[in-house]
C-alpha cells in the first residue's frame, strides 16, 4: 500500500492512485523499488491463498532489478 500512495506502482503504464485498484490476468505491473525496477504480468489468480510454488506460477516476470540487486524472493523459500 505503500508503494501505491508514494506513486511508486504503475498498471499499463499509468500511475496507480488506488490500492484497493483490481487487477485482471494480463494486466502489466511495473513496480519502482529502492534499488530496482521490477516488471511482471498477472497470468492468474488462485482461489485462495497456496504454497510458495503455486504462486509464482500467477506471475511473469518482463523485467528484473536493473543494476543487479538480489531479487525480491529467493528462488527457494527458506526453512
């Protein structure tokens, strides 16, 4: 939420101002964090909450972090 009211989130290329703002598979997200700027497209969504592994099937990611960063989750969950 956060993110969304600095301005820091973008859906298709324009600013999103609404947190509660639906998406729909397909939507493009662009995301400007501290030290990258991640892009990823909703392929889907689940019909309730589920593994680490289910959930990075919901996502495509376009673009990672520009300058090299650490991704934002590692390729493992940890412990």
């Amino acid at each position: 939420m956060q993110l969304v009211e600095e301005g820091h989130v973008r859906v298709a290329s324009k600013r999103v101002a609404n947190p509660a703002l639906g998406l729909k598979p397909g939507d493009v997200l662009t995301l400007a964090l501290p030290h990258a700027t991640l892009v990823v497209r909703v392929t889907a969504f689940a019909a309730r909450r589920g593994s680490y592994e289910q959930a990075q099937t919901l996502y495509e990611v376009l673009s990672g972090p520009e300058r090299g960063d650490a991704p934002l989750a590692p390729d493992e969950p940890a412990g």
